[in-house]
C-alpha cells in the first residue's frame, strides 16, 4: 500500500493511526524506530487534540511466586544449599530483601584471609 503512486506516506498512517485508536490496538508495528517515534508523536499529537490528556498507567496483577519458587531461586546463588536458602526466607522475608542483604554486606579484609 505505502508503493501506490498519488498515496501520501502520511495519509496512510493517518488512517491507520485513526483505526487503532478507535478499536483501542494496543500494538502497531513500525519499520525502525524513527517510523515509531513520528508514530508515537503524531497520534500523542491527535489524540491531545480531540481529548483532555489523561494518564492511565497499565494495571498489571502480579502473581503471587510460591516459596518453592522463592527457594529455588535463592539455591541458585553461590554456595546456597537448600538449608541456607531456607534460614534466609525466614530471615529476609522475600527473595529481593536476600539480595539487598548481600550487597549491604561489608567484609573486612581479616575475614577473608582466614
């Protein structure tokens, strides 16, 4: 279609721009990244212009992650046995608190030539 004699480039988009939006599309594929940011700008720019702008950030539910999964996760780590990983749920709650926990650690030099 963008390979017709006499069809502007933009009018094409326009129009297509125009039908996502009514059918509320939430994707639309671009050729590079500069088609997407002049995409992106040119609706923003239509839209602004017809409607009052009104932010509504994606609600996404997140999964509860199982304790297995929690643990399996932690075993992963460098010499974390299924043991270690269990005392340090119990301890830090959550696998992120584990991590924040490790790089908070500071080790002084005399524990490390021992």
């Amino acid at each position: 279609m963008f390979e017709r004699k006499g069809v502007y480039e933009a009018s094409i988009y326009g129009a297509i721009l125009y039908a996502i939006y009514k059918m509320k599309i939430a994707l639309f594929p671009t050729r590079d990244a500069r088609e997407t940011a002049e995409t992106i700008w040119s609706f923003a720019k239509f839209v602004q212009n017809t409607e009052p702008f009104e932010y509504e950030p994606i609600k996404v539910e997140q999964e509860k992650i199982s304790v297995d999964s929690q643990l399996f996760f932690l075993e992963g780590l460098f010499q974390v046995s299924k043991k270690k990983a269990k005392i340090m749920l119990d301890h830090f709650n959550t696998p992120y608190n584990v991590l924040q926990g490790i790089l908070e650690t500071e080790i002084d030099e005399i524990s490390l030539q021992s």
